[in-house]
C-alpha cells in the first residue's frame, strides 16, 4: 500500500466509534472501531445477583498516539486519540427460570466525550453512543463456579455523520451471542472471563460492512479476604473475517490486540462492589496501540 493509500485508511480510520464504554479504534472494520468497549468487563463478569433491580456504572478512557499496520509496525502520523466515557447499565433479575437458567435482562446508555486529531486536524465529539440490551439465562454450578449465556444487541443510536472525523455511533446493528464464568473464593484463586463473538450489519450509509469479531476480557487474580482481590486483568481481540465494501472484499485489514495490566476488586459482602484495572496494548494490529483504564461499581437497588 502506498503512502496515498495509508492517508486515506487513516483519514477513514479517525471516523471512531467508541460504544457502551469506550474501546480500542483504528482502520480494521470501518472507521476502526468495534461495538464492544474491549476491557469494560472485569472480575464477577459471570456472577448474576439474586432476583432484583441492579445499577451497574463504568467509567472508562482510553488513549492511543501510536496506528499501527497490517505487520503492526507504526504507521508515520501525528495521531492521537483521547476517550472518556460514563455507561449506565440497568440490569433486571427476575425470578423466572428457562433450561433452568435465572432469566435476567440489562440495557447500557453511554455517554461518551471523544478527541481525535491526525497531522494536526482534529475533532471532537460528547453524547449519547450506542444503546445496548440483552437478555441471559444465569446459573450457580456451585457456591464458587457461576455462568451465564446471553445475546446482546446493539442498536445505532450514537449520532454519526459519515464526512465527520468523530463519530458516536457505529450507524449499524450488531448482534452478539456470549458467555461468562466466575470463579470465585474469599481466599484463593478467583478468575473470570468473557467470550464475545459479534456480527456486524451493513453500514448504509457507506456500504461497508465491518467483519466478524472475536473477543474477551478476562480477569485472574488472588483472594487476600472476603472484601479484597488483586491481580491482572485484560482482553484479546481478533477480527475473523474481512470487512467489504460495495460487495469487495478489503483484504490485510483485519485487527488484532492483546492487553493486560493490574486488576483490583472490593466486596462489601452484599451485592455491593467496585473493580478497577488499567490495561496497556501490545501485538496490535491495524489498530492504534495504546492504554486505557476501567472502573465498574455495582450498585444495588
């Protein structure tokens, strides 16, 4: 690809998305951006509460002055991304059981404050993103061992304008079937994690649709007592098929991205917890290369 060509992907790569929370961007799937704020989920991912109404708050920002390419080598610009975000996510355990699953449901509005700037020009964007709901049937294996099952939708209810450099919406519809796991102890080993898989509709304003991604945020760390763990904490992503655009396929483009850092969680023993981790990128590709910090409080009603 020639220098005219890596202008023009990353002059496409600034329309960023960033969604529910706030996540990675870059020119792998359009305007680089995913649904999923990769990192948002943390320690008790998998634990669904007993019956009842939940708040869940996360409060996230993730900034990147590094693009990288296909062979994750930097791109030669003068980027920067800064992302702030305020997520609000209601969630509703019912009592009713299905496959002998607890039934719950949940919707995220996010707001979102975003700054992006390539060779000096720059935008920036605050507002709601995109909405997400879902449903999940929750089981207990045992006092220690919890999953659930669930699909999530994305609806597109971020503003975007496809001549913008920063968007708030990805201006498509998404689905995404996962499943989560806690492991948990008050003193031992305590680990979590999230499968995500998501599929991508088609943009129309640009007719580009965006490919398939798999991803995870997991979380592994060592419980000192009933109220306090520590460890690391992190996600992989990697995209699985092409993006198109007009029907062509876009080859060399599909992005990929590890991450890790230190990970906390405080319990007060009665549904009421907070965790907070800070993440740094590494083996990236077709993304920027950056770091981001996640917090998540939950708060019963």
């Amino acid at each position: 690809m020639n220098s005219k060509q890596w202008m023009r992907q990353a002059v496409m790569m600034a329309a960023v998305t960033v969604a529910a929370t706030t996540g990675s961007s870059a020119f792998a799937t359009e305007g680089g951006g995913s649904i999923y704020p990769n990192g948002a989920e943390n320690y008790m991912v998998g634990a669904v509460p007993p019956p009842g109404l939940y708040v869940l708050e996360y409060l996230s920002g993730y900034s990147a002055s590094q693009l990288n390419d296909n062979a994750g080598n930097q791109i030669p610009l003068n980027f920067n991304l800064n992302a702030t975000a305020a997520a609000t996510r209601f969630i509703w355990v019912t009592d009713q059981k299905i496959l002998g699953g607890q039934l719950a449901f949940h919707a995220i509005a996010p707001l979102v404050n975003l700054g992006v700037s390539i060779n000096g020009t720059g935008q920036t964007k605050s507002g709601l993103g995109d909405m997400d709901f879902g449903s999940a049937l929750a089981y207990h294996a045992s006092e220690n061992l919890h999953y659930l099952f669930a699909v999530d939708v994305s609806a597109p209810t971020g503003e975007y304008n496809k001549n913008d450099m920063a968007n708030l919406g990805r201006n498509y519809w998404n689905v995404e079937p996962l499943f989560a796991a806690t492991y948990e102890q008050p003193v031992g080993i305590n680990a979590d994690i999230k499968i995500m898989y998501d599929f991508n509709s088609i943009n129309k304003d640009t007719n580009y649709r965006s490919g398939q991604e798999l991803h995870a945020d997991y979380a592994l760390g060592w419980g000192f007592s009933k109220a306090f763990v520590a460890g690391i904490g992190g996600y992989v992503y990697q995209q699985t098929t092409d993006d198109t655009q007009a029907g062509n396929t876009i080859l060399n483009n599909r992005g990929r991205v590890l991450a890790i850092g230190p990970s906390v969680k405080y319990s007060n023993g009665k549904n009421w917890f907070v965790t907070a981790k800070y993440t740094k990128e590494f083996d990236v590709r077709n993304r920027p290369e950056g770091s981001g910090f996640n917090v998540k409080m939950n708060l019963p009603f």
